[in-house]
C-alpha cells in the first residue's frame, strides 16, 4: 500500500548507491543468531554431533564390556550413567547410540531428500499425466502411518542398520516431494524462468540454475525437521527390534531393554530417553528457527520486532 | 474557505534518516492537490503520515496535520489516539489505493465491502446500507449495479475494482479523498474514465483531493496545485498552471518532459524497401478454460498477420486483455498457437524452433522485480544465455563480454556484482535489456518493457532503446497499452481489440488520420498536452 518499489531518486546512473533499506536488512546468518533459542539448539546440536563422532574415542569403557559383578549400579564417579543389566557402561552405549541414530537419520533424510526433491521437482514442473500419477503415488504413501510402513518394509527385507535406513528414507520421501512440488509450482511460473525459457535453455539447466536455488528455502526447514522425525522413527523400531539389532546399541533398543528393570534401575531408561528428547526437541527448535528466517514474511516481523 | 485539510511541518523519520523533510499544504474542499514525485521520494510516506495511517515500524511522525471536516470542530492527526483516528479514516477520509486486484478482499461479496463503514461508522441497519451500496456503484458507473451487488472482486476487471475502491472510499461523503497512485496499475483507457470519475464525483459532493502520482500527465488533468516532491523535500509547489507553464525547478521540467505525449517524437519515417525479417500469417491462439461452468474457449489471438522490416519497429497496441503479450509468447515458444504461421526470414518459428533460432529471438518483460532471478548477480543473469549457448565461441572470458553488455545499458561494470534487490527498477530494467542483447538476437521483443517504470526513467530507458536500435540495427517488436510510448518508439503500428487486428498502418498514417473508432478512443485517453485547468 505504501511505495511498492524500493527505487532510489537519482540513482538511475548513480553508481555504488545501494538502497538503503536493503542495506538494513539483517543478513540470514545474523538474523538466526539473533534468536536465543536458535543458538541453543545449534550448539546442543553441535555438542551431540561432536560427542557422536569421537564416541570410540571418548567412551570410557568398551559398548560391550560386560562386567557382570557390577550390574545394575547407580551412577557413580566411575559409572557417570550408571550400568545395565550386564554391567555395560550406560553413558559409553548412549554416546555410542547417538553415532548410529544421527547416522541412520542422515542418510536417510539424504535418500528422502535426493528421491523426493526429484520426484517433487520434475512433477511440479513438467505437470500433466506425469504430475497427476507421481502425486497419486505420493498420496497412497502417505495414506500409511508412518510407522506401520516402515514396519512392513523391514518385514519384507532384513532387520538391520541398512534397511532402518532405507525404511526410513522410504517413509519421508513423499514429504520431500510434496514441499519440493509445491515450491516449484510457484516459481515455474516467475518471470524469470519464463525468460530463460524463451533462451532455448535447456529444461534441467533451468532446474539447477533457477528453480533448485530458489526451492532451497522450504526444503531445508523440512529436511531439519525431518532429521528430528528420523531420529524418533529409528528408535520405534530399534524398540520394536526390528531397527539395530543388539548387541549394537541404540537408544530405542537400550529402552527396550530398560523395560523390565524400570523399577530397580531408572537410569537404564532414563539416560537414553534424554538423550532421544533433547536430540529430537534441538532438531525441531532449529527447523523452526530457520523457517523464521527463510520465510520473508516472518522475516519481516523479525526485523521489525528486534528494531524497536 | 477553510480548508479541510492543513499540514504544517511535517517530518517522517525511520530510524536517523528522514523520509519526509518538512512539507507544508493545505487541501480546499472541491479542490485537488497533486503530489508528484519518483518512487521513493516519499509521496504516499506523507500522505499516510498526514492522515494517521502510517504503520512503518520505528518511524516517528512530527509537525501538524489539521483535518477540519464540515459541521465539525478541527482534530491533530499528529500523534491522535488510535480510537479518534478510526473515527475519522473511513468516514471523513476516504481512500482510494493502487492495486486494485489486492485493495479488496476476494472472499467478500461487493455489497459487504462497501456496507462495511457504513455500518461502522453511520450505524446504518443493514438494508439502508445495501440501498446506500447500490446508489454508490451507480454513481461510480458499474454496469448492471443490482446483479454486481453480490459478485466477487475477481468477476470484475481492473478498473471495475478501482470503481468499486472509489465507491467504499465514497460511502461515508468523506470530507477528503486520499487517492494514491490510483490508474498506475491501470490501462490508459480506463484510467482516462477513472480520472473523469472522480472529477465527477468531486464536483457533486464537494470532496478534497489528495491524489499522488508520478506521472505529471496524469497530476495535470486532476489537480489544482502540485506540490513535486523529491527525496522528501518539496521543491516547488504551485497551481499547475504556472507549474507546467513555467516549470521553476529543472526537476519538475525533467518530470514534464519525461510525461507521454503525443506528438513528443516520432522514429525517421519508415522506408518500405527494407527486407522484411518477421512475417506473420494468421496467427490463431486459443486457450481452453476450465471454470465452475465448465470448459470454454478463449479466442486469445484471432487472424492476426504483420510484416516487420529488418531495422524497424511494429508497435503493438491495446488494452489489457487484447491479445498482444500472447503474440509475443508465440513468437519466443512459451505458447503454442493454434494456427498460422510465423517466419523469421524465412524460418519457420512455431513449430520446431530449432535452439539457433532462440538466439535470434529476445525477449524483454514488463516486470522488472520478478523477470530477474533474486538468486543470481546481475553479472550471472546476463552470461546465463551466453552459458545456455556456450558463447563466446572464440574462448574470450564470459566476464568480458558481460562488461561489455553492462557498458551498453549505460551500467558501469560493478554492477555484474549486485544482486537483483540491490538495484532500483529502471537499473533492474537495464539488465534485463543487456540479458536479452547478450546473443546478439535481430529481434527483440519488448512487452510492455517500460510499463511498471516510473515516466521519468522510462523516458531513459525508451531512449536507451532508441539508441541501441540504431547502434545495432535491431529490429522491434513493442508492445505497449499507450500509444503515446508507441508513436515514439514504432515505424508501423497494429491496434488490437479482443484478439483482432483493429488497425494496422504506418505510424505516421495512423496518428495523423486514425481511422478506427478504437484507435480514436485510445488516441483520446493519452493525457493532453495542457493541463485540463488551462483549457477551461
């Protein structure tokens, strides 16, 4: 309703006049960094992926050192986490979880992404037929409950780490594919791939070089919220037993095997279960954060709001 | 006569930059103040400022703004209590915005818009304020108002909807009518009759006018004094007799020689020896529609065929609606036509279109904000159908050839750095132009290229167009809804109505002796020379 364009007077020919309130504009990075809870989720984040990737080397007893004279203690100096049922250290097996869990999630939202930005993309632009069968697929994948899917997936293949993955990716794809979609049904029709197109560009040029870039935005909020899903759904299964098999541990698998012991040893349960919550929550804040971000509109109000 | 509107000293700033320096007016009842300026110099700042509307975060408002409506004591709109000022917006002061597509809700019907301050601020019951709703759309000349009543905004064009904005904005007898930028977004025809309208409705009711505008064409035949803003500042303000007659400011006179005229030039006369590079045949383009009642055939183009020569340009010309951006869509291979042909000398250009003969071919949009990827530097915009292509084939740098594009536009060669929002609309333009030079095409469409511009860096860019087509011998296709840019820019000029070939001559031909009725009322809608005051 005001100006709708930001034209500066007198800038026609006038070189190195930027518009000034462009200049203003907080870049991304610094906008995130404005967001308290942002900031803590990334480095609760940081910390969980560091301590995932150095768990051999910072674990201070083996993930399968049974001791069994020293089962089921408290935590103590030694057993900062306490020990289970076999006299296993309980903080080494959660480090050592958190390595599988993050990597189960991050190849399998990888493969979720890669299939479903390919399928989205490709039907979003190229419409028609194509459109109307690959989205009706999309719908009868969704039309299962997550869980039951992947249920039937690792029943059909091997339990194990490569089919939790597999199942997983499987499951999350046709999110990826409907977010991708819908972004590339709004920027097809822009100005400036209609342009491209009338330069006889090639039709997957136009898609690397103008609809993937300006898709980006929505892809990796839903990527960041899917890892924190992927994270959950790896530990339904590793409960269920049909995810990473024992004794390979993993947090779903560790509470499973805190069921029976609920009573005498909190510990068991609880450590991973945290550990599970605050990965998940960290995930889901950071999603939420960067939507705030790579949403103009909300981006707008942002702004607005830190500059009073 | 007092006037119903004073300002005094009126300040806007956003955090240490001021947006509006200290501008003093006063608006008489009957009356129409003109504010004209670019985008950006802070017209419709002041005008939201002055009337307590302004909702920009951080920004601090200072001086005086004195609403003295009939039979009512004066109020401050400066700093007045957020209750007051919903008292007055709406019922003494009406406004009227520039796009009318998104001013109105899609999901009311007409009749609930314009009841809505009716209600609100005359506790009219409901039926008084339906029967006051249908006096309105009639006074504002909406055919068929009793049927219109129940409609939705997207039943109706672009200047039906400025009608029904002016209607809401009438409803109450506002003391005041804030009209900001209200026929920008319009075709030059519908905003002839909405100009003529509000004249009308001014008259009858005695209503003031603040109508904001950076076209001083347009601010001539409304207003009564001008003030001409720029970066905040007022630089002269006086009847717009003496203000067009004796322009104080060599501002203002850059404004008046950027306005459309007609008359103002004309290319070298076209001479017909010349080879003809584009010829078209029956172009025939039909879309199927889909809607509520069912599949219908829109009739887009409709047996329409022109020559162009080599080094010349064809305008084409009409109202939204009338078929030319589909010819250009045609002609670059975004739509498919349903007969006819096209060839560029000599080849075929509709079906098959080999990827040599896209280069040939270049086309410039209307939107200069969104025909930019936002993603990509201006410098990557212009090397991508060089990329496309894999140019320049003799191993030189893809930079140099960009620098060499940008110095064409009259850009300096930083510029290939910046990305889209970093650039104002007429530099955004610019690019877009050295985008579509970067194959060295013989044709380039220009659709409605200069349209969404201010009149003064359109005027730029028209002349930059001028220039290029001599220096390169380019040949034009210019589509545009004002013959006045057209009769500056075409050799030969086509008129279509609904798809339809209207009239087709040379330029000169066609401006001297029109011999359609359509072209006479497009001819006639061009803001005149002299302001609308001076002639009586």
């Amino acid at each position: 309703m005001t100006e709708p364009r930001d034209e500066i007077v007198a800038d026609e020919h006038g070189a190195g006049v930027a518009p000034t309130d462009e200049a203003a504009r907080m870049t991304p990075f610094r906008l995130l960094a404005s967001n308290p809870l942002t900031v803590v989720s990334a480095l609760v984040l940081a910390v969980v992926v560091l301590l995932a990737i150095a768990a051999p080397w910072v674990a201070p007893y083996g993930i399968n050192a049974v001791d069994v004279a020293n089962a089921l203690q408290p935590p103590s100096a030694s057993h900062w986490f306490g020990t289970d049922d076999l006299g296993r250290d309980v903080f080494s097996r959660v480090i050592v979880a958190a390595r599988v869990s993050l990597q189960v999630a991050v190849v399998s939202v990888t493969f979720a992404l890669l299939v479903g930005v390919l399928i989205g993309v490709v039907s979003g632009y190229v419409g028609g037929l194509l459109d109307v069968v690959l989205m009706r697929v999309v719908d009868v994948m969704f039309a299962f409950p997550v869980l039951l899917l992947a249920l039937a997936i690792v029943a059909i293949l091997q339990p194990g780490m490569a089919t939790t993955m597999l199942a997983i990716g499987i499951v999350y794809t046709p999110i990826f594919a409907r977010v991708a979609r819908a972004s590339t049904l709004s920027v097809r029709h822009e100005p400036y791939v209609q342009v491209s197109r009338t330069m006889g560009t090639p039709t997957t040029t136009i898609l690397r070089t103008h609809v993937l870039p300006n898709i980006s935005g929505p892809l990796i909020v839903q990527t960041s919220l899917s890892l924190a899903f992927a994270i959950l759904s790896e530990a339904a299964l590793s409960f269920l037993g049909l995810g990473i098999q024992p004794p390979a541990p993993s947090w779903g698998g560790m509470l499973f095997s805190a069921q029976g012991f609920l009573g005498q040893a909190w510990w068991m349960s609880v450590f991973p279960g945290v550990a599970i919550f605050v990965t998940v929550l960290a995930f889901n804040l950071l999603g939420d954060g960067l939507r705030d971000v790579l949403d103009p509109k909300q981006r707008t109000l942002i702004e607005s709001r830190s500059r009073r | 006569m007092s006037p119903v509107l004073s300002v005094e000293n009126l300040r806007v700033a956003i955090g240490s930059r001021e947006i509006v320096q200290g501008l003093s007016f006063a608006v008489e009842p009957e009356a129409t103040l003109g504010i004209v300026g670019e985008s950006g110099s802070g017209k419709s700042m002041t005008v939201l400022a002055a009337t307590g509307l302004l909702d920009a975060p951080g920004a601090r408002v200072t001086g005086s703004s004195v609403l003295t409506p009939e039979g009512a004591g004066p109020l401050e709109l400066v700093g007045a209590r957020r209750s007051a000022l919903r008292r007055v917006h709406g019922d003494k002061i009406g406004f009227v915005f520039q796009d009318p597509t998104t001013s109105l809700n899609p999901l009311l019907t007409l009749e609930r818009q314009i009841t809505e301050s009716l209600e609100a601020h005359r506790s009219l019951t409901r039926r008084a304020a339906a029967s006051r709703a249908l006096e309105l759309l009639e006074a504002v000349g909406l055919p068929e108002p009793e049927q219109r009543l129940q409609s939705y905004p997207h039943q109706l064009s672009g200047g039906q909807r400025q009608r029904v904005m002016i209607a809401i904005a009438l409803a109450c007898d506002p003391a005041l009518l804030v009209a900001d930028e209200p026929t920008t977004a319009l075709d030059v025809t519908t905003q002839a009759q909405i100009i003529e309208l509000v004249r009308t409705l001014q008259r009858e009711r005695g209503t003031a006018v603040v109508w904001i505008s950076h076209d001083l064409g347009v601010i001539g035949q409304v207003a009564d004094d001008v003030l001409v803003l720029q970066e905040g500042r007022p630089l002269e303000h006086r009847g717009v007799v003496e203000l067009m007659d004796e322009p104080r400011h060599p501002y203002t006179r850059e404004l008046l020689a950027a306005r459309p005229r007609l008359g103002a030039s004309t290319p070298p006369a076209a001479t017909d020896d010349g080879e003809v590079l584009l010829s078209v045949r029956d172009l025939d383009v039909r879309f199927s529609v889909t809607s509520a009642a069912g599949r219908s055939i829109v009739h887009a183009v409709d047996g329409v065929s022109f020559d162009v020569r080599r080094g010349q340009t064809l305008g084409i010309v009409g109202e939204s609606g009338s078929g030319k951006s589909t010819i250009a869509n045609v002609l670059t291979g975004l739509v498919r036509p349903h007969g006819g042909s096209a060839e560029l000398a000599g080849e075929d250009v509709l079906h098959r279109a080999s990827h040599d003969l896209r280069r040939r071919i270049a086309m410039v949009f209307q939107d200069p904000f969104s025909s930019l990827d936002p993603r990509m530097r201006a410098g990557e915009s212009i090397a991508e159908p060089l990329r496309v292509h894999r140019l320049p084939s003799d191993g030189r740098p893809r930079d140099e050839r960009v620098a060499e594009l940008l110095e064409l536009v009259d850009l300096p060669a930083a510029f290939a750095q910046r990305y889209p929002h970093e650039l104002s609309g007429g530099q955004r333009q610019r690019v877009s132009i050295a985008r579509a030079l970067a194959l060295e095409p013989e044709l380039v469409i220009l659709d409605e290229s200069t349209a969404s511009l201010d009149v003064s860096i359109q005027a730029r860019v028209l002349d930059l167009l001028r220039r290029l087509q001599s220096e390169l011998s380019l040949t034009f296709v210019f589509i545009a809804h004002d013959l006045a840019i057209v009769q500056q820019m075409s050799h030969d000029v086509l008129v279509m109505q609904r798809g339809q070939t209207a009239e087709h001559a040379a330029a000169a031909d066609l401006f001297a002796d029109p011999q359609q009725d359509y072209t006479r009322r497009l001819l006639a809608a061009i803001p005149p020379d002299r302001p609308r005051r001076a002639v009586g």
